[in-house]
C-alpha cells in the first residue's frame, strides 16, 4: 500500500514552448501530490504531456509556472544545475531505449552511477550483483550491451537504477521496445520490486496491460491530469 506522505506535489504546474511565434501548452495547470510507495502510471496519447511532466517530476526540466516540491521542499527556484546532487542520490530512471553505455559490460554499467555517488569498491561490488541477480541476469556480468536481448537490457537498465537505493524510480514507456512476454515480464518486476523495496516508481505508458498494474493511474489528455 502507498503511504500518505507526499514525495513530489506539484502545485497549478504549466510547461509552455515556443516554435518559433507559436505558443505550446505542452502541461496546463496541474495539480497533484505522488506518495512515497505508490506505483503511478500516467497514461495518455502521444502529446498529452507525459514526457513533459515525468522530466519535471526527475528534476531535468523547469516549469513555466507553478511549484515544485521534492519531499516537502520547494524546489522551484532551485536552477537545473543545483539539482544535479538532488538526482544523483535520490532519482533512478529507466529509458526506453535503455541508454546503457554499448562500450561498458553489465557490471560497469551499474558501478559508474555508484562510483559518482561516492560508493566504495566493495559496496559497489556487492551492490551489482545483488541487483543483477535479483534481475535474473548475473551471469550475464561481464557482458557488453549488444550481446544482450531486448528484455535483458531493460532488465539492466532496472538494475542500474535501484542500486543506488532512489526513493523515486521514473520510467517512460520502458516496455515500448519489448516484446508482449518480455513487457509483461518487465512490469510485474517493477510492481514487486514496488512492494518489497518500498521505492515511489512514476511510470508513462499508453499500453493497458501497464495501466492495471498501477496503484494510482492518472490520464492526461492536452496537457492536463483529467482524473486524478
């Protein structure tokens, strides 16, 4: 069960763009708190704002209007770059496309965040192989990306991020790129993991087998949350 202790609130939140003169209302006011626990799935058509407001909630974009808090902190005026540290030691995140570095094997994939957090050799250590097993791929330690399936890499990529012990993991669309079984496979993982670590896990999906997953499930439409 998620807790009532809020970990991000957004307060009347608008993200505009410009292309060229044309104004565009990529998020319009919104307004909602995510607990600590909770499994949340934003679901929506492409260009409803997902993108745009998962990137708000992980700290690498600014809204145009509106409050941030992180933990009950406002981090609103905070610039992006003083929020590095922010994201560093508390924010995981899961890809799409994976982002693993193709030069790095499994094992160096997960070490390199751990090695900028601070982490010792024999933490890191421990802590890959205990997210690599837990993840079902230890043996496949010291192997590079490439030689890897689509599931396997995804997989990683979950590793990767739970190793530095994040209250908040943020995954856009991270079973887009895998097959139905793989997918299924991937999303029962995270709500597992959910329940037996305890991690916030902030998830942007249209697929409606993910949406069943989610504790709290949250439909955007034009840049606006219209159930919340």
């Amino acid at each position: 069960m998620s807790s009532s202790i809020p970990l991000v609130q957004l307060q009347n939140i608008s993200r505009k763009y410009y292309l060229g003169k044309t104004e565009i209302s990529a998020l319009d006011n919104l307004n909602f708190q995510i607990n600590k626990n909770d499994f949340v799935v934003l679901a929506g058509p492409s260009g409803s704002g997902k993108t745009t407001l998962l990137n708000i909630i992980g700290c690498i974009d600014k809204p145009s209007a509106g409050k941030v808090f992180f933990e009950e902190k406002e981090i609103t005026d905070t610039p992006l770059e003083k929020l590095n540290h922010l994201r560093l030691q508390n924010i995981g995140f899961i890809f799409q496309s994976f982002n693993l570095i193709p030069v790095l094997t499994a094992f160096e994939n997960i070490e390199l965040p751990l090695l900028f957090k601070g982490y010792d050799e024999k933490t890191i250590k421990d802590l890959a192989e205990k997210f690599l097993q837990r993840m079902g791929i230890a043996d496949k330690m010291h192997q590079k990306p490439a030689n890897l399936s689509g599931g396997q890499r995804q997989r990683l990529a979950i590793a990767r991020a739970l190793a530095g012990n994040p209250s908040l993991i943020i995954a856009d669309e991270p079973t887009a790129s895998l097959d139905r079984k793989n997918a299924i496979a991937i999303i029962e993982l995270l709500r597992e993991l959910n329940d037996e670590l305890g991690v916030t896990i902030v998830l942007a999906s249209h697929d409606q087998m993910i949406i069943d997953h989610a504790k709290t499930k949250l439909f955007m439409q034009d840049g606006k949350v219209v159930n919340v």
